[in-house]
C-alpha cells in the first residue's frame, strides 16, 4: 500500500436501485411516481432560456423557499431547500448529530442513513423493528445523539401513528428529531393527520424532511426541503453555505415553484396513485403474496412459496423491474412501486401465469 493511501477516506457507498434504459420496460424499482409532473412544469420547460444559465443560481433559492412557505403556512426563514431530500438529509446529519451519543434509527430503514453516519463519523443505533415491522417508540427513549425515521417507513410501507411520532420527539427534546417524510403524500387520510408538520411549531428540536420526488413526481430534477424551527433552518444554511452555495440551478429553482403552483394536479395524481395501491394489494392478496399495509406508494411484498429472488429475476427477464435487497431480514421481501394500472395489470397478469 502507499503511503498516500493512507490518507484516503474509504466509505461504503448506498447503492441506488437500477435505471436501466429502454421504452418497453416496466419500471417499478426506484419508487418514481408514473405519472408526468405538473403541466404547468413542462410550459415553464418550453420558455426556459439557455442565456439565463450563464449567471449563477440564487443561492438562497428564495422564489422556491417562498413558494414553499406559503403552501405549508410557516416562515421563510423555516424552509431549507437541496438537491433531493438525500441533500437535504445529508446536509442534516453533518449539522445536527454532533453528539457523542450515539444516533438512533430503526434497524430496517433507509440505508442511507448508515452510510451517512459512517461517511461522518457519527456513531449510531439502529433498535429492531418488531417481528411485524413496526417500529417500537420505547426504542426510542433512551439516551441519544438525535434520532431519524421515515414516516411511513421505508422499505415496509408502515405508518407510524402521529401521536406515536410526537411521543419520540417529545421524549427527545435534549436532541434533535428528523422524520423523513418521503412518501407522507400518499399515506392517505389528511396531512393534518399523518405529517409531522404542523409539529415544528410546537417544537424547536423537530426537523421534517419532504421530496419533489415522489408525489411531485421530479426525481429527475433534484428538489428536496426540510422544515423547521428558524434555528434549525439557520444553522442548515450555515453549513451548506460553508459546503456550497450553488447547490440548487436555475431550472430546478423555476420547475419547483411550477409544481407547487398546480395543488390540484398534486391532489389528482396521488390519489390515483393511493387507488391504485389499494386495488394492487387485493391482486396481490389473492396472488398469494403477504406484506405490511403500506402507506406509501410502494408494497412490501412475500410470496407464501415462492422466493423473492426467484421472482425478481422471472421479473427481469420479462422487462419488469422490482427492487430486491439482498439482506437479511429483506431477502424474501420484493419491493414494488406502484406504478400506473395498466403498468401493474402487466406486472399482475405476468404473476399469475408464472405462480400458476
Ligand atoms: N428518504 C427515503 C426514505 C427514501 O426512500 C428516499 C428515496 N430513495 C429519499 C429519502 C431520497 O429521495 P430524494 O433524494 O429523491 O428526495
């Protein structure tokens, strides 16, 4: 070895799910919602000027924060933009979890925070879910350097009950609380009801985390944001404004206010997305598959008899992608987006054939 070497950070990276190219494939593995984003983003597209990309981007992104103020009723000073939540994340745990104390997050997750943790040197806890993949609050009252979920619960689907989230944060104030609101859009019922954002005013030490991504259907353009108390919100901009100050570009900044504009479009298209999900975990049901009764706009799924990677590769021969983590505890589980009907009447009709 060199002695240079030496010197170079060795880290584990999170490995994303495939993109693999091609019109005819079905593409249920990444969680991207089906549907095009808002009308109104293509039109803003359409009159884009490349002459405007000569000058650097407002650092502060102040039309998307102000957009996003106003649609969620907090302050200007309360809302962080990045590039995707995994920015928006990333940058959380290199600001927040300074602690020697050990982070917590739940054993079955989002396997990027582990990777977050190790890249930043923050030690952590990941308690176990129960035997149903629930997450058990009581895990989350002892001692800590901050704690993060996703709600609902990434890969599982699971919801956990908003009073159940404000028990964590509330038996948690000498730390702070990041819930990771991915998939929040299609956990049905009201916002009011499930998201921990109406929370942050009633506690400084909460941060929510939310995507373009999913619902906004704009994983191809990078937008995520958090909410939180104005401190909270300061020292975030401190520390991206000391990593980079450019992290936002001009299209992302002007197709995001578009998106947030066209409420609803957002409306139609998640509960289209929610129905879908309902009617898919009947098919599945009868199919012979189990899971946990997902609020997100994926399903968590394992076939009585036949194993997951078995069916993940009879999948991918037919060109239709699912995701499989080859893990313990995971390894017999498909995680399949929901995609668009006729996309899952493919995905069905194929199952059918192949479990005979
Ligand atoms: N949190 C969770 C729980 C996720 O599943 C994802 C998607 N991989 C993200 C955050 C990051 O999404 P994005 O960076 O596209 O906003």
């Amino acid at each position: 070895m060199k002695a240079w070497e030496a010197n170079i950070r060795r880290v584990v990276p999170y490995v994303p799910g495939d993109q693999p190219k091609g019109d005819r494939l079905i593409k249920l593995n990444t969680n991207e919602n089906p549907y095009p984003p808002a009308p109104g983003v293509q039109r803003a597209l359409q009159e884009m000027k490349a002459e405007t990309f000569r000058k650097y981007p407002d650092p502060t992104s102040s039309d998307l924060v102000h957009a996003l103020a106003e649609r969620y009723g907090v302050g200007e000073d309360q809302v962080f933009v990045g590039v995707g939540s995994d920015d928006v994340i990333a940058m959380s745990f290199l600001t927040f979890f300074l602690s020697e104390k050990p982070i917590l997050f739940p054993d079955i997750s989002y396997s990027f925070y582990k990777v977050w943790a190790d890249l930043f040197r923050i030690p952590y806890e990941t308690p176990a879910l129960d035997a149903d993949f629930h997450i058990r609050t009581e895990d989350y009252m002892r001692p800590n350097g901050g704690v993060i979920f996703p709600n609902p619960n990434a890969p599982t689907g699971l919801l956990l009950p908003l009073d159940e989230v404000e028990e964590i944060i509330r038996r948690n104030q000498d730390g702070i609380v990041i819930v990771d609101e991915a998939y929040i859009d299609f956990a049905g019922a009201s916002p009011a009801e499930t998201s921990a954002l109406e929370l942050v005013k009633k506690y400084e030490n909460l941060l929510v985390v939310q995507t373009f991504s999913k619902s906004r259907s704009m994983a191809g353009i990078r937008i995520g944001y958090a909410v939180g108390s104005p401190i909270l919100i300061r020292a975030l901009n401190d520390v991206k404004y000391s990593f980079n100050s450019y992290t936002m570009n001009i299209p992302s900044q002007i197709l995001g206010v578009e998106a947030v504009k066209d409420e609803a479009y957002f409306r139609e298209t998640v509960s289209k997305i929610v129905e879908t999900r309902e009617w898919a975990k009947g098919e599945l049901w009868k199919l012979g598959f189990s899971f946990p009764d997902s609020r997100a706009n994926f399903i968590f799924a394992s076939h009585r008899r036949v194993p997951a990677e078995q069916l993940y590769e009879a999948l991918r021969q037919e060109q239709i992608y699912v995701r499989y983590f080859k893990q313990p505890g995971l390894d017999n589980h498909l995680r399949i987006t929901i995609g668009t009907r006729e996309e899952m009447e493919t995905l069905f009709a194929f199952l059918k054939g192949y479990l005979g």
